[in-house]
C-alpha cells in the first residue's frame, strides 16, 4: 500500500531518484554523519522524514499527503452544494456544516480561497 507523504519528501525523492538507486539514498539518510547529499537545499527536507515512511515511498510508492487548507475547501463546497439542496434534511446537515466551518475559520482567523471569500448570508 502506498504511504501518504508531503510534497516536500516528495519532490525530494524525485530529485534523487535521478542520481541514486532507491538502496543508495537509503545507506546516505542512515548516516548521519557525512550526510552531504542531503545538505543539499533541493532534497534537505528528507532529513526529516521517518524512516520507515522512505523506505516505503521509494519501494512501494507514495501520493502526496493533500494540503490542510484543500482538505477544508473540499469538505466546504461539498457542504455548500448540500445547502443548496432541495431536501430539508441534506439542506440542513450542509447549512450546519458550512456554517461550522465558517466558524472555525473565522475563530482562528484562517484565510482559505474558496471558502473565507464566500458569501454564505443568504444559504
């Protein structure tokens, strides 16, 4: 199974998938020591990355972990197009939800496009 991983590793895995096979990345990110590749500003976040999650990205594969705010925009228009929906109950459970969201957001003051810019006075 695939593991979940940021852009970040990610791309720095792509960057030395090019130069290294996958056994040759592996024996640089276990030595701490004269661990020159990954100084290196295009792969430095794989300094951080777990072990066990980079053996599994270059062996079996990865996708790449969504960001926080595409995961709130998602749940939010598809509560949003539940508000606009002619059954009472979907109509509600997408009011609540918006509504909720709206809150968190503005609580927190987090601004995410698509979901901060909407009007929803008139839901």
């Amino acid at each position: 199974m695939t593991v979940q991983i940021e852009e970040k590793y990610a791309k720095a895995i792509e960057a030395l998938k090019g130069k290294m096979d996958n056994e040759a990345i592996i024996k640089e990110f276990m030595d701490n020591e004269h661990n020159i590749v990954f100084e290196n500003s295009d792969v430095r976040p794989l300094r951080y990355i777990n072990l066990d999650t980079l053996i599994k990205a270059l062996y079996i594969g990865y996708k790449i972990k969504p960001k926080p705010e595409d995961v709130v925009r998602s749940h939010f228009e598809y509560a949003l197009k539940e508000a606009k929906s002619d059954d009472y109950d979907v109509k509600f459970t997408g009011k609540a939800t918006v509504e909720a969201i709206r809150l968190v957001t503005d609580v927190y003051d987090i601004k995410i496009e698509g979901v901060t810019d909407v009007d929803i006075e008139n839901l």
